[in-house]
DNA sequence: TTTTAATACATCTAATACTTATGTATCTGA
DNA sequence: TCAGATACATAAGTATTAGATGTATTAAAA
C-alpha cells in the first residue's frame, strides 16, 4: 500500500459499507480493485484483512449474502441489510467529522470537491 | 474517546510531531491536555498509549528530552531533533493526502477552514 | 499448447499498536 | 485533610491486519 497500513487501520469497515451502500451488491475481489481503482493504487485492500472483515460485518447482521456460480467458479455476494444501511450512514459521518477535527488539528487545508 | 478508537489509530505519531513542531518543547501531560482542548474532548489520549509512543519516537531518534524540577516534580520535555522536523512534515503531508483520498472514495464533503 | 497472470475464495501466524489496569509520587484547593 | 489534578511510567491482555500460504478456475500470451 502506498498509505502506511496504520492508517487504514480502522477504515476498512467504513469503505466497505460505503461501496456497498452505492453497488448494491459485491463480491470480495471486486470490492478490492473498485477500491485500488478510485484510489489510484493507493490503496490497496489485502485479502487477508478484508475477508475476515467481511465476515465479521456479516455475523454482526450488517452484510447479507448470496452465492452463484461463474461457470464452475463461486462468486459471493455481499449487500447491505436494513441494519447495515443505517450503520454505513453512521460510519461515514463519523469519519467525516474526523477528518474536520484532523484537519483542524494538524493545520491542514484539503481539495474541495 | 468520543470518536471510536479504531479511527484514531495511527495518527497518534503523526499528532504529536505536530505538535511539537508548532510549540518547541512539550511535557506528556501537556500533550494530553492540549490534544483534549484542540479536538473539544474528541480525542482524549491515554498515557498507556502516549508514554510508549513518546519513548518510540526518542529511541528513533525524532525526539530529544530535557528534565526540569518544577518544585520536586520531575517533568521531562521532548523537543524535535533535526530529523523528527522533517519526519514530521512527512507524516502530516502523507495523512493530508490520506484525507484527500478518503474524501474521494467516501465522497465527503469538508468544511473549509 | 503450455504456462503465466488474473480471478476468486479463504485461513493462519507473527507483528504491531492500543486499551485497560496498575503503580508511584507531588501539588492544590475545598 | 483529603479528593482531584498533575506527572511520570510499565505490564498484561486484546485486537487488527500484513504477509504468507493454500485451492481452484479462466483467459491470454508465448
């Protein structure tokens, strides 16, 4: 990862639920290269920090799941629940109030989008 | 902590180079106090988690320390080296890009200062 | 045609960082 | 006088995750 691993730390769970909340539906390997994609290689999800993420988010009844097949391949979906709606929302607000506290306290101006 | 402490992970390095860098020289309990008041009581640093970082950062060479009495209360101040100013300019440019690529990736919108 | 890279799932170990708890001691104000 | 604030610090336990490893399929390149 470009971004010391440190810092992602503790974003994951928010990313995840954020891409969710826009696609409806995912698999693992998708959700790393949309997120390697937008950020331009910078950041990049390893699979032995997002699967079991998955399915911690899973077991707290914030993800739902549904299986196909590609060809012989399996592909797992992953969708938001109603509760895993309310708590992507939660989650990004949470980081957004952050980064202003951050912000303030390191001196740092952003881009505005 | 107000915000969830998986979030603050990371950047406690980050917050105290800074620091450090705007006030010269700082004493642990100083740094908790002047990191409650700035963040409002949103970060509340614990000195199980500050006292480590500050001996990490001198063992590094980042950091230099001088003791002082005040009374018979011994009170250790920690000053920039040479390399922990620069150190501290990369870390906070890394995290303001950092923030940058979160903003873009959760589409968040920031106050500006 | 074979073999490499990409797709796609997943687990395990070791390292790291942090929280919580504990410990010592001084100073100040009610 | 004694509770709360100041001030240092360590230790044990928890949690997170990077990196390694494993399995298998599919597509593309050599």
């Amino acid at each position: 990862m470009l971004f010391s691993s440190e810092l992602i730390k503790g974003t994951l769970k928010t990313i995840i639920l954020k891409l969710l909340t826009e696609n409806k539906r995912m698999y693992g390997y998708e959700i790393t290269q949309t997120v390697k994609d937008l950020t331009g290689d910078r950041i990049q999800l390893t699979e032995g920090a997002l699967y079991p993420t998955l399915h911690a988010l899973e077991a707290e009844g914030l993800l739902t799941t549904e299986t196909e097949y590609i060809g012989k391949r399996v592909r797992k979906y992953y969708s938001l629940s109603k509760e895993g709606k309310a708590k992507s929302k939660e989650k990004v607000s949470e980081f957004a109030d952050f980064i202003n506290t951050m912000k303030f306290l390191l001196d740092i101006k952003t881009k505005q989008a």
